[in-house]
C-alpha cells in the first residue's frame, strides 16, 4: 500500500469504527516510514472532526461516536508514545474529572477520547473527585482547561465548590472551566460561573478549541 492509500484507510475505517482494521493500517503505515504525526493529523484527527460534524447534523448517535472513539483510541495507544519521542505539540492540556459523590464516567470517558484525537493532552483525574484533588491536578499539571462532568442532579452543586476552590486557591483566572453531563444545562453553567458548557462529546471538543483560540488571541493582542 502507498502511503496515501494507508492515509485514506485511516480515515475511513476510523470513521466507521473498524478498531481492528485502524491498528492494522497504523502498524503498515509505521512499517513504510509514514511519521505518526502524519498519521495524526492527516488522517485520525480529520476523521474524528468527520465524526464529530455527522453526530451534529443528526447522522450519527452515541454508538457511532464510540466506536469511533474506541478506533481512534486503539490507534493512539500505538502512536503516542512515538509522538513524544517526536516532540509533537499537543493543542493544550485538559484537565477532566468526575465531581465528588459521582461515580459516572462513560460520557467523560468519550469526550477524553474525543479531545485526545483531536490533539489535547488529556489528564484524567477519574470519579469522586473532591475539589482539593482538583488543586492539586491544577497545581501539578498546569491545565489551559479543567473539564468537570456530573451525571447526577445531586452532585452538579459540586461545579460550584469546585470553582469557588480555584477562586480561592488564586488558580481560577488561569484556566478556562468547561462542564457538562446530562443533567446539566447553559443556565446552570452561567449559573455556577463557568465558561463553558458543553451537551455532548462533539461540542466539547469544539468549544474546547474555540476558547483555547480566543484566550491565547487575547494574550498576544
């Protein structure tokens, strides 16, 4: 195969969740010296966006964007260890967790995959996590997003101690807060003084990169 036409096979098996198919096409592409951030940026990433735009329009559902995520994910298994050893740029670091009390994780665990493929460095605190890990993620880490999911009505008023814990830490100013789950809404993101929300995996990550852009916009101006 040439290397344009393993570059096509990514992106089309990627797009229909062909997990299998994607690994075998990553590994062909390494064996012909196709560089992983070729492989990246040329064809996963275009691909996931391709998911992305069809789970927007209404064409594709959560199951789609899974096992397009799960994909996408195989394949990064493979090559991130070969893009640090290249020095490759990550658009940004993301911070994510799921808030104190709640143990729900697989709509963070999908926008994780989503953010990866589209070039974030993503740090996964996990469930359960209480605002002092959080500082201590931010502290560690120095996110440019903290992402911040809940599934549970009960637990969504943790957005705010979480946010009120950076406030008075001195960290807040210095990262954008994203939330979102499915009970969560844009007037309860205003509400608890968030900069974005986020309904879905697909908007997620656009919004993600969309703020990162205007922030880094706002500090060269």
């Amino acid at each position: 195969m040439t290397e344009d036409e393993i570059l096509k096979g990514l992106y089309d098996e990627t797009l229909v969740g062909n997990g299998p198919r994607v690994l075998e096409l990553v590994r062909a592409g390494l064996d012909v010296g196709l560089g992983p951030e070729r492989m990246l940026f040329d064809a996963l990433i275009p691909s996931l966006e391709e998911v992305g735009a069809r789970f927007e329009r209404g064409d594709y559902f959560v199951p789609e964007m899974l096992i397009a995520g799960r994909a996408m994910s195989g394949a990064l298994d493979v090559l991130r260890p070969l893009l640090a050893e290249t020095g490759a740029q990550s658009v940004g670091t993301f911070l994510m967790s799921t808030v104190k009390g709640d143990v729900h994780d697989i709509g963070k665990n999908l926008v994780n995959i989503m953010l990866e493929g589209a070039g974030f460095h993503v740090i996964d605190l996990g469930v359960q996590v209480p605002p002092e890990k959080v500082i201590a993620g931010v502290l560690e880490h120095k996110p440019d997003i903290v992402g911040f999911s809940a599934f549970l009505t009960t637990t969504m008023p943790m957005f705010k101690a979480n946010i009120n814990a950076l406030q008075k830490a001195g960290l807040r100013d210095s990262v954008i807060v994203m939330v979102g789950g499915a009970p969560v809404t844009q007037e309860y993101a205003d509400a608890v003084g968030a900069d974005s929300y986020a309904a879905d995996a697909a908007t997620a990550v656009r919004k993600a990169k969309e703020l990162l852009a205007a922030r880094r916009a706002a500090v060269t101006a």
